[in-house]
C-alpha cells in the first residue's frame, strides 16, 4: 500500500489551509549553478506541443511554485519530497509538461503530486458534470512509480479524498478492494478506506472525457460523501519514483465541464 499525504492548493482561501501551506508556497531560490539532475531534466529539451512556456519552475525540497492560467491552476505540487527535482514547463492549463528525476524513496510513498486543478467555493458535486483530459507518459520507465489521477476533495478541509486513477505503474491505492463499476464504457476497480477512495481504472487510458458525475453519484450512494460538496478538482500525476532518471509526463486537453 503506497503511504499517502493529502496535497495542498497554492491558492488559499480558508485559515485552515492558511496554517499547511507554508509547505509548498516558498519560492525557489534560483542560482547559476545547477546540481546534476535538474541538468539532465533541462537537457530533455522542449516539448513539440509545447515549445516556448510562459512558465517555467524547478523545484525541490517541498517548495513546489504554481501559476494561475484563468480558470485553472497549474502547480508543481510537492510535500514528501525526497532528494526529487521536478521542472515543470506550462504552455496554458490544458498544455504542460513536467520533467521528473526521483530517486526511489525510503518510505515508497508519493512523493509530489504535479497537476492542474480548479478552486471551488464548496460547490455542490452535481454542478461538475464530466472533465476532458489527455496524459503520455515515459514510454521506458523501468523501475518508475506512478500513477495519473483525477483528485477531487469532497466536503471540508483535506478529510475526504476522491481519486480516479487513468494510468498505474506499480501503485496500490490505500484501503481495500470492495467492488468495481463501469462508467463511460470503462471498468474500474473500487478501493476504499475512511476518507479515501479510489477508482482504478482497469485499463489505461491515455485521453478522453471523465464522466465525473457518475463516480460523485457513486460515492454518495456508497454513503461515502456525508458532505457532497467540493473545494477542488485536480489532475496529474502522483510520483513515487523514477529511478533516478529524467523522465517527462506530458498533459493536454485539459477542462471540467459544468452543469
């Protein structure tokens, strides 16, 4: 089972989050001098859906820099990190990459969570109707961790965590096994513990659109959403290695459909 740590927002609103986000709101403090792997991640080169970013961020050390781009934010999201660079490159909220080098962690937990989301004020689930997305992960990544995911924080605070699983390398979601369920014409296997769930897609899937109604519709009938309202709905990637070399995760396509 992969320890899990909730991720925090780069955009605060409430003094509760107030009091965690000095986790990940310090800023990179940049120099001429590179260390090695944030060399080899500059070294991949652009990218050809995205060759000139407006932003460009490398972090390390749990300092993870993010960027509004209207009405998503695209974040470099880091709070277990361990000896990781991660630089990330944005063209718009629906065209970034991120370029990881992560050594494989002690505790084999996630390590950073790069994503692209959008804030919420307690919004009812059934006004969010389907998100599109698209994800290419590393073709060889022999011995990487990882999953991409959909995240969505259901009620108050960081107590209620939903998560929908598009690609798996090597990760077990917390809790137990309870079931599966086939929405959109794809199956996925259910995974539950107090406070987190996880539907796991049983096939990969690469791009598409995201009938997020169905898995809130899901969760609330399971009596698992006491609270059926969210604060925000993420989508990226959970790392817990690459093996120590540079891989790239590249996202496009990207936007929730509203009600």
């Amino acid at each position: 089972m992969a320890v899990r740590f909730p991720r925090r927002r780069m955009v605060v609103a409430a003094a509760a989050v107030l009091a965690v986000a000095v986790l990940v709101a310090v800023p990179i403090v940049r120099t001429n001098q590179r260390p090695p792997a944030e060399t080899a991640a500059a070294a991949i080169g652009p990218s050809g859906t995205c060759p000139h970013p407006s932003f460009v961020t490398t972090s390390r050390d749990n300092q993870g820099e993010g960027r509004d781009f209207e009405p998503y934010y695209v974040h470099n999201n880091m709070w277990n990190n361990h000896n990781g660079v991660y630089a990330m490159s944005v063209c718009g909220y629906d065209n970034w990459y991120e370029d990881v080098t992560q050594p494989k962690p002690g505790d084999n937990g996630v390590q950073a969570y790069p994503n692209v989301h959008k804030d919420y004020d307690d919004v009812p689930l059934s006004r969010i109707k389907s998100a599109t997305f698209g994800a290419t992960t590393p073709a060889d990544c022999s011995g990487c961790v990882y999953d991409v995911a959909f995240d969505v924080w259901v009620g108050d605070g960081l107590n209620n965590e939903l998560m929908i699983w598009t690609d798996n390398k090597g990760q077990t979601p917390a809790g137990d096994k309870v079931g599966t369920v086939t929405f959109g014409g794809f199956t996925y296997d259910v995974w539950h513990q107090d406070g987190y769930t996880a539907y796991v897609s049983q096939v990969t899937q690469k791009s598409g659109t995201m009938p997020l109604g169905d898995f809130f519709d899901d969760l609330t009938s399971r009596g698992w959403a006491p609270k059926p309202t969210t604060w925000q709905v993420d989508y990226g990637v959970e790392v817990v290695s690459t093996a120590g070399t540079t891989r790239r995760f590249t996202f496009d396509g990207f936007s929730i459909q509203e009600h």
